[in-house]
C-alpha cells in the first residue's frame, strides 16, 4: 500500500506534459504566424518604400525632398497638425471630465458623438463639409458675398482633420478615467478644493501618460488623413496639398522615385510617432 501512493501520483503527470507539449508547440505556431503577418503586411511594404525612394540615386532622393511642393504640403502638413491637436486634447480631456465625473441628460447621446467619426467613412466626413460650406452649400452664398473661404483653402482641411480625430484623445481617456473612479476628487472636494484645482492637482497627474498616448496617436492620424483632405482640399499644389495628397499626385504623373521620397517623410514621421507610442506605454505601466 506504501508503494502505490507514488504510482499514483504519478500518472496525471504524463497528460499535464502533453498538455504543456502541445500549448507550447501552439505557442510558436501562434507566434510564427503573428511574425509572418506583420511581415507581409508592413515590414515588406515599409521595405518597399525605402528602396524606391533611393532607387534611383540619393541626388533624385534629395532633391524630391527640397522640391518647393514638397516643401509646401510639409508645412501644411505640420500646420493642420499644430492646430488640431491641441484643439482636440481640449475637447478630448472636457468631455471625458464631463463623461467620467458627472451625470447629466444626454451622457450617451455625447458618447455616441464621439465615435462618429469611428463609423462614417472619413471620404462622407469631408463631403458633410462641401455641402455644408461649399459655393452650393448651405452656408456657400454668404461666406461667397463675405469673401470667406473654406473649402478648397486651409479652414476646410482643419474642419475634416479635426472631424476624424477628434475621438483619439477622449476614447483613450474615457476608460482611464473610469477605471480610476472619484475617490480622490471625492476626498478633495471634502477638503475644500474647487473646480479646476481638483483637476490640475488631482485629476491631470493620474492621466497624463493617457493623455499623452491619446496625443500621439490623434498626430498620427492629423499627419496622415487622406480621405476627409483630399475631399475638401482641391489638390492645390503649393497651397492646399498635404503630405498624403502630394504623394498621390507625384505618383499619378508617374514620379515614382519622388513619390517614394515624400512618402518616406511621412514613414519617418510614423516612426517617431510609433516610438513615442511605446515610451509612453512603458511609462503608463510603472
């Protein structure tokens, strides 16, 4: 009887080392065909990118770069960027404050608004802004008489840029925020703070790698936009073309190698924004 309590025990272990056999094996599968993915998908086409766009000699690469329209949709690139951004993290973190903190009338229907952009095609969030502001638009007549511009001028590219990124900010905050709950608002208040105090000195410090992230990836998404930009743009060269559109305008005339090259501006840009997005990460989770 001594003796079979060992032989006993012992026969579950061979199952359980099947078991780890088999979800290890899985593992790597798993992992292989992750690898293979992302291979295929943005490794190779961001290799492809690089290798055009010095194809034809680093003069031709150079010189696609310091060309004027190049020059030109960089900068409004940045601009539109400057200027949405900001704007964005103001509506982002108020109506996060307001979802997260409060209960008014109306708190989904404000939800609901912020994901629109998530649903509508960004192509229909620029044309909303034709028919709107447009010379046939609603309001087209009488910005024509008051000689005010939108569409086909830089407002109109801030108006799309801001429609489809204006959920970055507050979708990355919303769940922070309610994971962390009001117990510290809540124990301010009981200490005689008010206001915007309990938010710059409680509320901000326990967000701010949030806040950051959602950042990043709203630049990332102002800096890349095509569709909503492309629709209120009018392809402008030197005035109203961005990043995006001029390379698909230098790859329509057939400029490939210049294509290339602008586009590689903006694959160093996605870089950045990608390293940025990491280290942001790896602080969040200290």
């Amino acid at each position: 009887m001594a003796g079979s309590v060992p032989l006993a025990a012992s026969k579950p272990t061979a199952p359980r080392r099947q078991v780890g056999k088999r979800g290890c094996a899985m593992k790597w599968v798993l992992i292989t065909a992750a690898a293979l993915v992302l291979l295929w998908l943005i490794v190779l086409p961001l290799a492809v990118v690089l290798t055009e766009a010095l194809k034809k000699g680093w003069d031709v690469y150079v010189a696609a770069i310091r060309d004027p329209d190049a020059l030109s949709a960089l900068r409004l690139t940045l601009l539109v960027a400057l200027i949405t951004v900001p704007l964005n993290t103001i509506f982002g973190v108020a109506a996060a404050w307001a979802v997260t903190k409060f209960k008014f009338r109306g708190k989904q229907v404000l939800v609901t608004l912020i994901d629109l952009p998530f649903a509508v095609s960004p192509v229909i969030g620029g044309l909303i802004y034709v028919l709107v502001y447009g010379s046939h638009g609603w309001f087209g007549p009488w910005l024509d008489e008051h000689q005010i511009s939108i569409i086909f001028a830089l407002p109109g590219i801030i108006l799309a840029t801001l429609f489809v990124t204006f959920p970055f900010v507050a979708r990355e905050l919303i769940p922070l925020m309610e994971d962390q709950g009001q117990q510290e608002e809540e124990a301010a208040v009981t200490l005689g703070a008010r206001g915007f105090r309990i938010f710059w000195k409680v509320t901000l410090p326990n967000i701010k790698w949030g806040l950051l992230y959602g950042i990043v990836l709203c630049n990332a998404r102002a800096m890349g936009e095509f569709g909503a930009v492309s629709v209120v743009s009018g392809h402008i060269r030197g005035e109203t073309n961005t990043l995006p559109l001029h390379v698909e305008i230098l790859y329509n005339e057939y400029q490939f190698a210049a294509s290339f090259a602008v586009a590689s501006l903006l694959l160093l840009l996605a870089l950045v924004t990608l390293l940025l997005k990491g280290w942001f990460t790896r602080q969040s989770r200290h």
